[in-house]
C-alpha cells in the first residue's frame, strides 16, 4: 500500500466534511502501473495506471456509469 502522506491531492470527492473524503493522488515515484490512487473514506485505496484510470474517466463522460444507483 503506498504511504499517501506525503502525495497532494488532485480531487476530493465530497469535501464537504471531515469524513475522510475519497481521494484522488498521482504518485509520481509509484510505478507506471500503479501511479493513479483513489482512496476512500475508511482507508482502503486502489493503484492503477494512468491509462486505466483515463479508461474509467472516458467511460464516465460517454454515460455508462449513469446507470449505477447512488442512494
């Protein structure tokens, strides 16, 4: 797991409370495999390449994630 104490944050999701909002990291040291990092708010965090993650962003613009349910 990488130690996420000394990387600034490109996103917060929510930010509005102290929750320990998801996160956005970009580990530059990190190899290119694992360079993306998302945390959640209970401290679990996945690493994926750049190209993964801009997988996931062009499948959100292009709407298939509208269909996930957000409670």
């Amino acid at each position: 797991m990488t130690d996420i104490s000394s990387l600034e944050p490109v996103a917060t999701f929510c930010g509005n409370c102290n929750c320990g909002c998801p996160q956005l990291f970009v580990d530059e040291a990190a190899p290119a495999e694992r360079r993306i990092v998302i945390t959640d708010d209970f401290g679990q965090q996945v690493q994926m390449s750049a190209d993964q993650f801009g997988s996931i962003v062009e499948e959100a613009k292009a709407g298939k994630l509208d269909s996930i349910a957000i409670v």
